[in-house]
C-alpha cells in the first residue's frame, strides 16, 4: 500500500453506484466530495425449468439450514431466473422459514431487501462481508436440522470470490452455492467519473472505493491507465481482488461503515 504521509488535500470519492444509500451517506457525512455513477449492470441467470421446480420444492420444504444472502439485489434477480413473480418468491420463502430454514444476512442493505419480501433476517453479520459472514456463522454453532453437517443454500453472483461458501464448506457445512446472476461491465465510463478523473487537478485528485471484485474489474477495463485513481478497498476480499488486477490500494475499511474513517487516514496525490 502506499503511505497515506504522501498526499495532500481532499479527495474526491468515485463511488461505483447510483446516488444514495448509507455508503454515499457515510462519504458525505463525513465532508468528502463524491460522485456516484454504477460501472456494472446486473443480469439474471435463468434455471433450467426442472431445476427451478426442484429447487422450489427444496426451498418450500424447508431442505435448509440456512438461506444466505450477500446482496440485496439477490432476491429480486432469483425470482427472475427462477422464471417466478416476486409475489410467489415472497410465499415461497415464507414457507421455508415456517419449516425452519433460518435466513442470514450479509448487512443492513441486504436485510432491508428481505423486509421487502415481507420476512425477517435471523442473523446479520457484524462484519459486512462475506468472509465475515460464514465466519460468524461457523461461531454460532447450533444443532443442525440434519445432522452432522448444517447445510445452507447461497444464491448469488456468477462473478463471486466463492470465499463465503469455502469457508463454510471448510468448517463442515454443506454448501449449494447458485449462480443466479451475473454482473457485466457498462459498454463506456459515466462522464461524472471521467471530468473528475480527467479534470485540472487529475486522477491523483481523486480515489475510487472498490465495493467488490466485480467493480474493481470495471475500473479496470473503463478507465484508462493513464487516468486511473489510487483505490480504497471496501472488505478483505475487495482488497484480494484490487492487488490482483495491479491497483494502487490505499487503505481497506473492514466494513462499509468504517468507509469515512479510511478515508481519513489518505490523501490523493497532486497530479498523476
């Protein structure tokens, strides 16, 4: 990582998503200035039909431990790759909980898509990300439904580090992680980020959050080297994913809501 003892003045924060949410919230609370564009779109997967209806059956009949979720954007893109209307989603999962299955939460945006469904969340981690997630369930313990192993189901991104249901797996759960979305890069870079990046005082001016692998991969492929920001990685496996592709990393807040205080401790360089 480079030394935060370097840089001077206040960053400009370019945060890959829409305006709004508690993240934006923390950044400006906190007095940075920032500018909100998404660099990635999202995309269900559709489940072969036969698939779909056993897994319907599965969930219905309360198969599971555990129904683990990483993205509040999960549940909706389910239903569509399930081919099922977010009403029949919504009877569907309420019929697992009345059978037992116990719905985890990766944080408070993902829990809030749960309450949309009209359920509730029996677990939200503490550590908003995944790795954070399987390790505190791996301490909840419990008697599982099946014994020796609980089990759990995980749908999610086609692009996910896998490391939630690895570590589950290597504690002795037993894991059905399904892709049922992917996430594709958008065709060009938003022009809010490009004037930041390419504005008088330059891409040093500037840090990029990396709220995932997916969106560091973005980065990558939108902005041109030349311009590319220094980057703050939201969550350990953010981290993993921007050393790999060969970003300046600065900092890494544990969670997204210690983004403001990783941002304090840097500052941007002046120029490229």
């Amino acid at each position: 990582m480079s030394d935060p003892a370097g840089f001077v003045g206040l960053p400009t924060i370019l945060l890959p998503q829409g305006p709004g949410g508690a993240l934006a919230e923390a950044i400006t609370q906190a007095g940075f200035p920032l500018v909100c564009a998404p660099l990635t779109t999202h995309h269900a997967l559709a489940i072969e039909e036969n698939k779909a209806s056993s897994l319907l059956d599965n969930l219905y009949e309360g198969s599971f431990d555990w129904f683990i979720l990483t993205s509040k954007r999960t549940l909706r893109l389910f239903a569509l790759a399930l081919g099922i209307s977010e009403d029949d989603m919504a009877r569907t999962l309420a019929a697992m909980v009345e059978c037992g299955t116990k719905i985890a939460s990766v944080g408070p945006a993902t829990t809030a898509s749960v309450h949309d469904f009209g359920l509730g969340v029996d677990y939200e981690a503490t550590v908003h990300t995944g790795l954070g997630l399987a390790e505190e369930l791996l301490a909840l313990g419990g008697t599982a439904k099946h014994p020796p192993a609980h089990t759990a189901f995980a749908p999610g991104s086609a692009r996910s580090t896998g490391v939630l249901p690895q570590t589950l797996q290597a504690g002795g759960w037993h894991v059905c992680a399904l892709p049922v979305y992917d996430t594709l890069t958008v065709p060009t870079l938003p022009p809010a980020f490009l004037q930041a990046l390419a504005g008088d005082a330059g891409p040093g001016s500037c840090v990029f959050v990396a709220t995932s692998g997916s969106n560091a991969q973005a980065a990558c492929e939108l902005i041109p080297e030349h311009l590319r920001p220094a980057v703050v990685a939201v969550g350990e496996p953010s981290a993993h994913a921007c050393l790999e592709l060969g970003l300046d990393l600065l900092g890494v807040a544990s969670a997204p809501h210690n983004i403001a205080d990783t941002l304090r401790t840097i500052r941007p360089r002046k120029g490229n």
